[in-house]
C-alpha cells in the first residue's frame, strides 16, 4: 500500500476542510460589512434552497474513485478507461439536471421564502451565477473522484487548496471593489471552474503516462449507471432526513428554541466533519489494494487507522462533556447553552455517529456500494418517520434520541457486521476495543471531571476562553498519558517512531 498516496490523501480531506473553515472566519466580518444585512440574510435563506440542487447527484465522485481505484489495482487499464468515460458522460448529465433543478428551484424562491428577490441588489444575478457554479462543484466531484481512483491524489489536493485559496482571493477583491453579493456568486463559480480544469489536465497527463485514453462506449455507460439506482435513492433519502430534524421540530417547539438547538450543534457539527475526514482520506487506497488483493494489508490498515480514529473521537466527546457551556458561552455569550440532557445527547451521536460513519466508508471503499445505499435508505426512512412521532412527544431530546439510535443499531452495528461479514474486520479486534472503552472511559471520566473542577477554581467564571485552553491542554497530556499507558501495542509504536525521528534513542 503506497504510504505517499495515503499521505496525499489525508492533506486533501483536512487540507481542504480548514482552508474553508479559515475563509469563513475571515471573509464573515467583510460580509457583514460589505454587503447590505437584508440582502445577505435573503441570500443565506435562498442558498440553502439552491443547494437542494445537490440532491441530483447520486454520488458519482465516489463511485468513480472506488472503481477506477479497484480496477486499477487490478491492472485492467481497458476498464479503466471505459469508467472514466462512462463517468465524464455521466457527470455531464449531471451538470445539465442540476442546472435545470436550479433554474426551477428559483422560480419558486419568491414563494417559499415569500420575498422578492428582485428587489435585493445584484440577488437575481449572484443567484444565476450560483446555478451555474453549483452544477459545476458537482461535476468537480467526479473529475476529483477520477484522479483520487488513479491514485493522483496529490494533484488533487493541490488543486482543492488552490482553489480554496482562489476563492478567498477573488471573494476580498471584488468585496472591496464594491461588487457585494454577487462577489461570494463569482468567487465560487471561479473555484469550481479552476478545481475542473486542473483536475482533467492532471487527469490527461496521468493518462497519457501510461498508455491509457479515455473511452466512450455505451454499453459500458448503461452498465455503470445502473449503480446509481441504489446510490441516487440513498443520497436523496439521506439528504431530506438529515434536514428532517429541525423541520419537524419548528411544527413543536418555539423557533426560538430552534436557533439554541442549531447554535449547540454547530460546533459538534465541524468537529464531526473533521474527524470524519480520516476515514474519507483511507478509501482511495483501500480500494486500491482491493484491486490488488493485498487483503492482508487492507485489514493491518484498517485496524491500526480505526485506533487512532477511535482514539480521536473518544478524546473530543470527553472534552465536549465538560467544556461545552463554556465553548457555547466564550463563542455566543450567555443564555444561549442548550442545557446539560440535549448535549450529552449531542456528544453521544457525535461518538457512535463518528464510529458508524468510519464502518460505513471502509465498507464503500471496499465495494459494498449497493449494501451500503440500502442500509442508508432503510435509515433514512425509518429515522424520518420516528422524528414526527419523537418530536411531537419529547422535543429537541426525542429527536436527539431517535438519532443516537439509528447510530448504534444501524451505522455501528450493522455496518460493523458487515464489514466483519466481508472479511476485513476480525471480531477479536471489536471485542478488545470495546473493552478497552469500558476500562478507559470511566477513568478518563473521572480524570476530565478532575481537571474541570481544578481550572474553574483557578480561573475567574468569565475568563471562558482560558478556561477552555488550559483545561483542554492539561486534559490531553492526561489522556495520551493514560491511552499510551493502557495500549501496549500503541505505545510500541510510537516509541519505534520516536527512534527512527532520533536514532541515538535506546
């Protein structure tokens, strides 16, 4: 397994996560001051229904990385070859349908929101432009997809940063200049066209590298899209349940309410994404040694990436439970913490949803595509029914609720199973794990419970944000502490790494 690639891909997925997490931070202030606040209030409002454009894609991008990392493991450079093909066709059918979706989502924005958004400077044509800039970020997908499946992924993580960088350059400039909205509109579309010409360039190159053409061939086309059958149900089914839940809330509760829920959620929300992104980066090159039949090495990988994820997640749930009213109070002031029930609740998704969604990509990345489309039907189905009655009885806590048990009996458990099913993860290495979850959790408990108490009585009630550094860093020292303490096999590990950084350690 190339250990470069892998390493290339990991830069991509966090590469790419912080590069937008750090143009939001920054570019918000010159929104805010920029741009008129009811024009980009109606602008947020319209860009969420715009992304419903984003429910056509049945995940292409994935698909394509999966096959093509698969069959080229296998050597079969012919069916490479076609896949590429099948998948440009495909992504642009997508492309065309998501434009088409986007122009009829916008005929209908005036109703759905009950505003006129003519009346809004330069809205109409930021919103055009947005159309167009959408349905090519889903055609990049495929393009990304195509390369990560031919192992190129550091060309592709060079050019999602690039990107990204593009867009914050191109978003300040036209800010300044005065061009408001329609500034965010442009710097978009400019991204997405950059990442697509950068990706095909790199694609023809590799190609050209090895011998290889991109082939067009409708049999081959009409046998690859029969996969998205199962795909395209399970992305829009997914798609509205994970919406599901603030919908049929704002029916029970008051939208004052709702504004606390997604203020508690957000920060759970962009942890979870970021952690989530270890498992994405594996998929490329497991697929890969699939094609191969290095099975031996598939489940090494997957034993030893899922300690360091599952260690990752447990660290970050610990550190929520007792830190999340100062982080919500430090970032939005007081009254707006969500109450002790509903983030316990947060944080215990957050684990068992992490855990789930790490099973879940390995499976994919392995090829059980059309297993893993229908459990996420099954889910969403059943989650979606379960969040009215839940709601209607219990609130923000019953849809909370629901959720965590569709992420332990389903996304872990099932996806677990399956996985263990395959082949590919042995049943001792659940059992250990979890047993070293029950020996470690409670002793951390008690450990993080020491160290909160400890910082809140040297540290003044409204210093929040020293209270949440200094807790945070005495409480890791602690845990990597107990973690390597506890994991002889880890420990091992990092000793080795330690002497091959400094050979003149014994």
């Amino acid at each position: 397994m190339d250990k470069k690639t892998l390493r290339w891909n990991f830069i991509f997925q966090y590469g790419y996560v912080i590069t937008n997490i750090i143009n939001s931070i920054i570019l918000l202030p010159f929104y805010l001051k920029k741009i008129d606040a009811s024009t980009l209030g109606v602008w947020l409002a319209t860009g969420n229904i715009l992304a419903w454009m984003t429910l056509i894609d049945p995940g292409i991008g994935e698909v394509l990385q999966q096959k093509i990392a698969e069959l080229r493991g296998k050597k079969l450079n012919d069916e490479v070859s076609k896949t590429i093909g099948s998948g440009l066709i495909a992504a642009g059918l997508i492309l065309l349908l998501a434009i088409v979706a986007g122009f009829v989502f916008y005929s209908l924005i005036g109703l759905i929101i009950n505003k006129d958004v003519s009346k809004y400077p330069n809205l109409q044509i930021a919103l055009f432009i947005t159309i167009i800039s959408t349905g090519m970020t889903l055609t990049s997908f495929s393009m990304s997809g195509i390369n990560q499946g031919l192992q190129n992924a550091s060309q592709v993580a060079i050019s999602s940063i690039l990107a990204n960088i593009l867009f914050f350059v191109i978003n300040i400039t036209l800010l300044i200049y005065g061009f408001g909205i329609i500034s965010i509109a442009f710097a978009n579309l400019c991204r997405a066209v950059f990442i697509n010409i950068y990706n095909f360039s790199t694609l023809k190159t590799v190609l050209n590298r090895n011998g290889m053409e991109i082939i067009f061939e409708n049999a081959h086309f009409k046998k690859f899209i029969r996969i998205f059958s199962f795909t395209s149900l399970a992305s829009i089914i997914g798609g509205f349940s994970a919406s599901m839940d603030t919908i049929v809330l704002a029916r029970f509760i008051p939208p004052s309410m709702i504004t606390i829920f997604e203020i508690n959620k957000r920060p759970i929300q962009m942890t979870q994404s970021l952690v989530g992104r270890h498992s994405v980066a594996l998929m490329p090159s497991i697929s890969h040694a699939s094609g191969t039949g290095d099975r031996a090495g598939i489940i090494n990988l997957i034993t030893t990436q899922f300690k360091y994820y599952s260690y990752a997640a447990l660290f970050m749930a610990l550190v929520f439970c007792f830190n999340y009213r100062e982080l919500i109070t430090a970032w939005t002031g007081t009254g707006k913490y969500a109450g002790d029930t509903i983030i316990y609740l947060l944080v215990a998704n957050f684990f068992f949803g992490l855990i789930g969604y790490f099973m879940a990509n390995i499976g994919y990345a392995l090829g059980d595509i059309k297993m893993n489309s229908l459990v996420n039907i099954l889910k969403g189905l059943i989650i979606g029914v379960l969040y009215y009655v839940s709601a209607r009885q219990y609130g923000i806590p019953g849809i909370l609720s629901v959720m965590l048990a569709g992420n332990i009996l389903i996304d872990f458990s099932l996806f677990s199973f399956r996985l263990i099913k395959l082949g590919y993860l042995e049943p001792a290495i659940i059992k250990s794990t979890l047993g070293l979850w029950v020996i470690l959790v409670p002793v951390m408990l008690i450990v993080e419970a020491g160290c909160h108490f400890a910082v809140n009585q040297l540290i003044q009630p409204d210093m929040h944000i020293i209270k949440l550094m200094l807790n945070g860093g005495i409480f890791m020292l602690l845990f990597i502490t107990i973690v390597l303490t506890a994991d002889q096999v880890l420990r091992t590990e990092v000793i080795n790494i330690i002497k091959s950084m400094r050979p003149g350690i014994c």
